[in-house]
C-alpha cells in the first residue's frame, strides 16, 4: 500500500526573504546601538534564533512536516543552550588575578 503525501500550500519566498533582511538589518542596527553588551548580545541571539527558525521552518519544510522531525530538529538547539548556560559561569567579569610569587629573600652575604 502507497502512503500519498499530503499537498500543501507553497510558501511565500519573497515575505520570507523580506522578513530575514529585515532582521539582518535589524541586527546590524543593534551592534551600533549604545547599549550595554550583554543585551547586545541577547538581542543577537534572539534575532539569530528568529532567523533560524525561519528557514528550518520554510525553506526546509520543517512548518509542514510531523511534530517528530521537528523534535528532532530541536534537539541540537536544545544542546547548544544547554551548554551555553553550563559554561556561562566560566565568563565572569572579573578577571583571574593569581597570587603573585613573591621574590626568595636574597641569602644573606654573612656567613
């Protein structure tokens, strides 16, 4: 028995393409913005995201697949946030500042 697959609508390339240049452009906006880095950075990573999605989900065809290919297509994203709150710690704003080895007292001349 062959399983038919189900037609759907053709996506609108061009309000996709418009959609992702906007952000693109939006992104650019962003880095010359006077805001602290941090939030730069947040917004970047938002922006990526929405990005990503975006194509996973039209040009890939993930909008009109199963709810399992997409799971599956999540999982790296998952990973990756996983990871980056894991490591985030190792980023602290302070500098590593080592005990600074003092020079061996010198030998006394006397003997």
């Amino acid at each position: 028995m062959r399983v038919m697959a189900q037609a759907h609508k053709q996506p609108n390339y061009i309000v996709i393409f418009w959609w992702l240049l906007a952000l693109t452009i939006l992104e650019v906006g962003v880095i010359f913005t006077p805001m602290a880095r941090m939030l730069i950075a947040i917004l970047l990573v938002g922006f990526a995201l929405s990005k990503a999605s975006l194509v996973a989900m039209f040009f890939m065809h993930l909008k009109f697949e199963r709810t399992t290919l997409g799971l599956i297509a999540m999982t790296p994203l998952l990973l990756c946030v996983l990871l980056v709150f894991a490591l985030l710690p190792d980023l602290s704003g302070t500098p590593h500042q080592s005990v600074s080895v003092s020079a061996a007292p010198e030998a006394s001349s006397s003997r």
